[in-house]
C-alpha cells in the first residue's frame, strides 16, 4: 500500500530541525527501499523549510501511522501536523525514475483537497513528461478519494498549479519543493 505523508514545519522549529538532521537522515535510511518520492518544502524565500514529503510503500495503515508518527523530528516537535493519506501511485515509477532529472527547474508539491470526491481525470499526456509523482489522496480503505498530490517541474506556481482540473478542490496549496535524500 502506497502513503502520501507531508509533515508541516511548526513555525520557529529550524533551529530543532537542524539539530535534528543526522537523526532524522538515518531513520529515513531504514525506509529508503520503500520510498517513492521525498524532499522538503519552502517558503516563498526558497530557503527556509516548511516541510517534509514523503510517498512510501509499506503493508497497511498502522505501518504508514508509525512511519509518520515515529519520526524523530515528529517525535521532538519540529512538525505542528502531519496529512497521512493512503495513495495510488498512477505513474508507477519513483522520483528517481523521473526523466526530468534531480535538478534543473523549479519543483513544486501541488496538494488538491476535497471535498469533492469525484474522479479527476488526471493530467493531459503532455503534462505527464513534468509530472515527477502524481496520485489521488485516498481513505485508510481506498475507497473515498480525499484529494490529489502532485509533485512536478513547472516554471512557475501557477503552471504548477494547472496540473489540478480547476473547481474540483475546496482548497489547493502550492508549496516549493525538492528532491529529498542524502546529499
């Protein structure tokens, strides 16, 4: 079962985020087999992280719950809040298949939240080829779809916003992204 997790940085919890770092690196380690995609969020300056994604493959809900509730900036209080999600992976490739290559333009987390829970048809093929992850935020069941997630090369926030069919989503938020991992 595939898990959308996006921790969501506490305000003025950079300098425990830091201290943190090795801690948090090495518990991501024991899942790195499992990852489909990751890497922090920014604010607008590009610099200053907001967040964590993680997309991850593990056996069933309870796993994903200790997965996001067990890490340790979580556990330390870096995060104020954390989406878990289960969630369909409709690319079927990791972020380190993505043709586009671990830099070069910007990336983005596009996050589309209900409540409309009717099927979005999903990104036109030529949006695909910028499209480094992309699935529906589902129920513990898989049943009820909750949203989408995106994460994708655009030049701006408002083509990265596009990928989204507009009016489906009582709320959609862009957030400046990076591909994750150890440097």
């Amino acid at each position: 079962m595939e898990f959308f997790c996006y921790h969501r940085d506490r305000p003025g919890s950079l300098p425990l985020r830091q201290e943190l770092g090795e801690e948090h690196w090495s518990y991501m380690d024991r899942y790195e087999e499992r990852l489909i995609a990751r890497g922090p969020t920014f604010a607008d300056d590009g610099e200053t992280p907001t967040g964590s994604v993680h997309i991850v493959d593990l056996p069933d809900p309870a796993a994903a719950r200790a997965f996001a509730f067990d890490e340790p900036n979580q556990q330390a209080g870096v995060y104020r809040d954390v989406l878990l999600r289960r969630w369909h992976n409709v690319l079927g490739r990791t972020m380190w298949d993505f043709p586009g290559g671990r830099t070069g333009g910007n990336r983005f987390l596009v996050l589309g939240l209900g409540p409309d829970r009717t099927v979005d048809l999903g990104p036109a093929a030529a949006d695909r080829d910028e499209l480094i992850a992309y699935g529906p935020l589902l129920s513990d069941d898989g049943k009820a779809r909750l949203g989408t997630a995106a994460l994708v090369r655009a030049p701006d926030r408002h083509t990265a916003r596009a990928v989204l069919a507009p009016d489906r989503y009582a709320v959609v938020e862009v957030h400046d992204w990076e591909f994750g991992g150890r440097r």
